[in-house]
C-alpha cells in the first residue's frame, strides 16, 4: 500500500513538473547568442535592402564581455559581403557562395540577444568608401 501511494506521489510530481515545463519558457529558449543575434541582423538587412543580391556575413568581431543581460542592447561590429544569391532567393545567405569581387561592408552598431525583440541599430557602410546602408529599424 506504503509502495503504491508513494508511486501515485511520483507521477503526480512528475506530472506537475511536466506541465509547469509546458507553461514556462525556458530562457534559454527566449535568448539568443551573439552569432545568432548578428545573423538575425544580417537577415533583416538582407530583408529591407533594394540591392540585387543577398549579403553574407563574412566576418565578427568579438562579442561584448557582458551577456548576461539579454535585454540589453550589445555593440556589434561585422563584415558582410555580397553573394551571387538574388535577394529574392528563398536560399539562406549562408547556403551562398560569395560573390567574386563583391560589395564588402563594414556594420557598426547595436543588437540585442533578446529573441522576442528585434530591435537593432545598425550603420553598413562600403569598406572601399562611405556609403550609407543601414540605420535603426524595429519590430520587425
């Protein structure tokens, strides 16, 4: 009996810590890392831009030294080169070749690691001269 009732115990414990899992999500779930904010932002250029082909990141700095607060806004630094994908290519950037000779960019600016907000500041500029990319956009 003593047996019985403490498996009955158990599986309602169990049951509970199962539904509580379910309702609660996990922050693990909710953050991104670094890499994945910047390939987010790098998404979202390649989403507005009027330009031909997609971009690809080519290059990332290090990450700041304080993650811990995922809402917070992260300085970023990266580099982007043009691929041979159209823009309008259903093909992730990362699937694509770079393009030979293509546009390079040099993106400064802010990110967040938080994955239920999109918002980041960034300015892409050519590294063979000044050209004006890309500037603070939200929500997207």
């Amino acid at each position: 009996m003593e047996t019985q009732r403490a498996s009955l115990s158990l599986g309602r414990w169990s049951l509970w810590l199962l539904l509580l899992g379910l309702v609660l999500p996990s922050a693990s779930a909710q953050a991104l890392s670094y890499r994945e904010a910047v390939l987010r932002a790098v998404d979202r250029i390649n989403e507005r831009s009027s330009e031909a082909n997609l971009y690809r990141l080519l290059e990332l700095d290090p990450p700041p030294k304080d993650v811990e607060d995922r809402g917070a806004r992260k300085p970023t630094s990266f580099t982007v080169k043009e691929t041979v994908c159209p823009r309008t290519s259903p093909q992730p950037p990362e699937q694509c070749d770079f393009k030979e000779n293509g546009l390079v960019k040099q993106c400064v600016g802010t990110i967040t690691l938080d994955q239920s907000d999109d918002l980041f500041d960034l300015n892409c500029n050519e590294v063979s001269g000044p050209f004006w990319f890309w500037r603070s956009y939200r929500g997207f």
